[in-house]
C-alpha cells in the first residue's frame, strides 16, 4: 500500500551522494531498479535521473518491519529512503559513479507500488521501437535516454546564454498563422468564429522574424516549435524544434561568425569538444562535383571524379549517350574492394535504380592489372586505361561508374558513397565534421509543377551580379544562401534576405507569381516593407538532428521526449483519432470518402 512523504524531504539525487560524505545521513527518493535477497542482508538498487545507489538493509539497523517491507520491493517501485551513508563492504563496483560507497536504510517508504513493467528499464535494451513507444514514459526511464533529454536541455541553455550575451532578444512568434503554400505541405487548424477559414501552423517563424527586423529588434532569436506535413525519415518529424534567429544591418560575415562562435560553445560547454574556426566552406556545385550531395560527409574521401570528358567518343552507348543528352559520366573509385561478389555488386545496380538511374557500371581491377567488367567489351584497351588512369585505379580497386543527367549522377554515386563509407568504416564515428555549403542556385526547376521554385525561400537575396539573370536566365542565378552541414547532414541553412521592393517582384516573377498572387500570399510583409526595412540576415538550425548527431543517436526520435512514428501518429496517445460529430458541426466542417 502506499504511503506518504509527508515529512521527508529528499536531500540529494542518488550520485550527488559521494564519498566525502561518509557517515552522514542523506534522504533518496527514486525507482527500485533490482533487489536482491541475501537472507541476513537485502540490496537494492535504487535509480533516480543522476543514476544508481546501492541501499542496503540490515535488519537491526532498520528493523523487523522495515527489512520485511524492503523483502516486498519490486522493480520500478516508487520508495524514499533515509540511511547513512557507508564505505562499501564488498568489491567496488568501477561501472557506477557511487560505485565505492552504499547507504544503509534506516527508514524506508514505499510511495507508489508497480506493475511488472513490459520490457526492462536499462540502458541498451533491443526491445522493438514500437512497444518502446507506446510505453514512451517507461522507455522515457531508461538512463540513455534520460542522457539524452538531460543533454538537449544543457544545450538550450547554453544556447540562451550564448545569444542573450550577443544582444538577442527572445521573442516568441504566433503559432496560429496564415497559410503561405510554398514548399512542403501546412498543417491546417479550423477557425470556429471564422467557418471555412484556416489557420496553418508554422513550417518556420520567417515572415515573423523578418517583420521583427522592420519594427526595430535588430538580433531576434527564439526556440521555435515547427510543423511540417510531409513524409518522416530517420531524422524528420511532423513536428520539430529549431533555434531560430535574424539579425539587422549584417551581411553572410556576421551571420556566420556568430553561429560558428554559438556552435563551438555549446560543443564546449555540454561535450568538452573543441571545434576548431573558422570552419571549412564549401560552394554547391563544389559540394556536388566532389560529394554528390549538397551536405556532404567530409570525414571520408571516396569523391566523385568526372570522367566525361575521358569516355567522350569512346564505344561504349552508355556513356556516350548520357553525354549527347547534356548529361555527365562520373565514378567511385571503391579502394580495394575489386572481389566484391557479383550478388552485391547487382545489390548496388538496384539501389542505383532506386535513385532514378538506368544502371550503374562497374570494372574490378584485379591484382594482375587485369580488369573485370560489365563494359570493358565495348572499349578498346587504350580507352580502358585512359579510363582506370583517370579514376587513379590500382589493382586491387572496385570502379563504380553512373551515366545520366547530373541532378540523377549526383543523387546515385552520393548515396551510393555513403553506403560504401558506412559499411567499410571509412570515417570515425566520433569525429564531428562541420562545413559552411555556400552560393546555392537561387532556384530548381519542379517537374511536377513545370516552374522553376525558390532553393531554399521567395526572401533570399541574389548575388548582385546575377541579378540582370533573374528573368532571362533564372537557372544561373545564385544565391547569398548558406548551410550548415554536419557529417553528412543538414543542421540547417539560411541566408540574406531581399528588402528592395523591385527585386522582391522579380523574385516573384520569376517563381511564375504575379503581383496579385504575391500581394495575397505575402502582402502584409510587402506592406511592412514599405514603411522602411533595414537590410538583414538570418538562419535557423534544428536543435533535434544537433542533438542526435552530438549524442550518436540513431534517430532524432531518440532526443524527443515523446515522438512521432512514420505515419505522424503517436502510438502512446493514439493521435490523431476522429473527433466527435458535434466538433465537426461547430467547425462546419464535413467528412466525405474518407477511406481507412
């Protein structure tokens, strides 16, 4: 049954007790973690946030009634006890912070009894994610991931301080907002007073933080919580959590300065990891060129080298087509790895075509510098070794060739290069690599929508000198936009941002919007921006992915405290679930073809 703490009070976490404190009497309170019934002696383990204590009762120090209590305790019981703090009888145990002192009970109260929980509480454990989520409070007990979660809240602090001492302001931006429909689909809200009217949560505070610029509070800065209706990955989330931030009277300088001063004080203070500035930069079509992607994961080589010029005229259709069609041939030089098995290398054609690709080309240097290949028949010999000289190939060396456009060359050997590194342990999981990915294309071309759309947003500046391109040529047109990358992943981006109403409506027009269509997308902002808007910049990394790349987490789920699974449902809460009839009619809304 059980009992009250009125009375106690807790007086230190479990591993705050340490052994300068013999012999005094401390008050734990936690979860029974193990017990273990030795007769004349009873230990448990008791576990709190900090970690573990071992308890120990002995039945003339705590008497007949509290010994046969403790011989009742189970594991995830909730108790509070009072003892004294000892030096340990028995061998020191070097894996717990309080591994050489214990405390023997003098009082012991059982404040809330449990159920055998479905899966252990430890660190660890191999239990399937989904029972972990549907019991996300127990899974939330579990010492990793309470690691995690202790970490993220260092950061934001550390965030904070950092950013109130640079002279920003926290201010916070409304949740409920218009819907501006440019990229990834709104979470929409009903508006009750307002029937067949929508609120759109925001997929970011930007129009917001822009307007902030124009009322004056030249460093803003905020925590913001974040939604995105689209398709979840490993790293993705319905919704997500950045630190967002803008300044005025900047150019990229300033705003790059001080996010790498942030990012080495937070990797300071909470990892005791120096990151060394300024950090590396790198330009888009650098990153591209070399990497295949435009985050790339700079810890390992394995680049991509074009070999479109080398196979120009040579026999093989493949290649030579791709070329005619304004495309590219570029390869990987897999280092020796030449008697990879025929299984695994059709393996890599799959995943080649699972990126949009045809097929994917591949020679196998032996060690007597003859070659095995799914095209040597259509070359000639001297073609071959201009070839392998070209991709520095050594007997010994796996050549993995891709021939397309560039946009599906890039996406084959960049994925394909990741794949390779992880699975031959070609970089160290404990390095953190950053990198600035700079001068991005201001615009991409959508096939399904058959119009160029923003690269990263309607509000990045163009480099003055292409300007002139905004309407002839908007696909050579680049942008004072940057990203920051960190192993391999997008920590996030932002860029400088126009605030001359002519280039704003070249932007537009360019994006196919006419005046009306951007006026009633974005008036209230073009307004604002009439009545005088300083120049300035801005970026937004998400706080989740640092997290998970900073703990080694598998996931960003891992660094949520309750997330969502791939569908966007939350198997704990069962959300989302249909709502009364008498909710819908008080919207106006109807439900019709709703299939399961």
């Amino acid at each position: 049954m059980a009992e009250s703490m009125q009375g106690l009070h807790r007086s230190h976490r479990c591993t705050e007790v340490n052994n300068t404190m013999i012999g005094e009497e401390v008050t734990l309170m936690g979860w029974v973690q193990k017990r273990r019934n030795l007769g004349s002696l009873i230990f448990v383990d008791l576990r709190d946030r900090s970690g573990m204590m071992q308890v120990v009762f002995d039945e003339p120090v705590i008497g007949s009634e509290g010994f046969s209590k403790a011989g009742t305790l189970r594991s995830e019981y909730v108790v509070a006890i009072v003892g004294k703090v000892q030096k340990r009888s028995a061998a020191v145990n070097e894996n717990l912070k309080t591994g050489d002192i214990e405390v023997f009970a003098t009082q012991l109260r059982v404040l809330s009894e449990a159920q055998t929980p479905p899966f252990p509480i430890e660190a660890g454990i191999q239990t399937k994610e989904e029972l972990r989520l549907k019991y996300r409070y127990l899974d939330l007990r579990r010492p990793d991931l309470q690691k995690n979660l202790m970490m993220r809240s260092r950061v934001m602090g550390v965030i904070r301080s950092f950013l109130q001492d640079e002279g920003f302001l926290e201010i916070e931006t409304p949740i409920l907002q218009k819907s501006t429909p440019e990229g990834a689909r709104d979470y929409l809200v009903p508006s009750r007073v307002h029937p067949g009217s929508f609120y759109a949560l925001p997929q970011s505070p930007q129009l917001f933080k822009q307007l902030l610029m124009c009322s004056g509070y030249d460093r803003y800065f905020q925590i913001a919580k974040c939604f995105r209706d689209e398709d979840l990955r490993a790293d993705r989330q319905p919704e997500f959590t950045q630190v967002d931030m803008e300044m005025s009277f900047v150019d990229m300088e300033d705003v790059l300065d001080v996010n790498e001063r942030l990012i080495a004080r937070v990797f300071k203070e909470t990892l005791d990891v120096e990151v060394p500035l300024p950090l590396k930069r790198m330009t888009w079509q650098e990153a591209m060129d070399r990497f295949g992607s435009d985050k790339p994961d700079v810890r390992f080589g394995m680049e991509l080298i074009d070999v479109s010029e080398v196979v120009a005229g040579c026999g093989f259709g493949v290649f030579t087509g791709a070329l005619e069609n304004g495309g590219s041939v570029r390869g990987i030089n897999v280092k020796g790895q030449a008697a990879m098995s025929r299984k695994k290398i059709d393996k890599l054609v799959d995943h080649a075509k699972g990126c949009g690709a045809k097929g994917l080309a591949y020679l196998s240097i032996n060690e007597d510098g003859t070659y095995k290949s799914s095209f040597a028949k259509f070359m000639t010999e001297e073609e071959l070794a201009a070839l392998v000289s070209a991709m520095d190939g050594q007997p010994g060396d796996l050549l993995l060739f891709a021939a397309d456009r560039n946009k599906i060359v890039w996406e084959v050997l960049g994925s394909l290069r990741l794949q390779l590194g992880k699975e031959f342990n070609l970089y160290d999981p404990n390095e953190f690599a950053f990198l600035w990915v700079v001068d991005f294309p201001q615009f991409e071309w959508s096939d399904d929508q058959n119009r160029f759309v923003a690269m990263h947003h309607p509000f990045t500046m163009p480099y003055e000198e292409d300007l002139d391109k905004l309407t002839s040529d908007p696909g050579a047109v680049r942008a004072k936009a940057y990203d920051i990358v960190l192993n391999g992943c997008e920590l996030g981006g932002g860029s400088i941002r126009i605030y001359q109403s002519d280039v704003q409506e070249k932007m537009f027009n360019a994006l196919g919007f006419t005046n009306e269509e951007a006026h009633e997308r974005f008036g209230f902002l073009l307004d604002a921006f009439s009545y005088g808007v300083p120049p300035h910049a801005g970026l937004a990394f998400g706080l989740d992915r640092m997290i998970m790349l900073m703990m080694h987490a598998d996931s960003i789920r891992d660094v949520i405290a309750f997330p969502k699974v791939k569908d966007a449902s939350c198997l704990m809460t069962e959300a989302p679930t249909p709502v009364d009839q008498a909710q819908l009619d008080e919207l106006g809304l109807a439900l019709e073809n709703i299939e399961e």
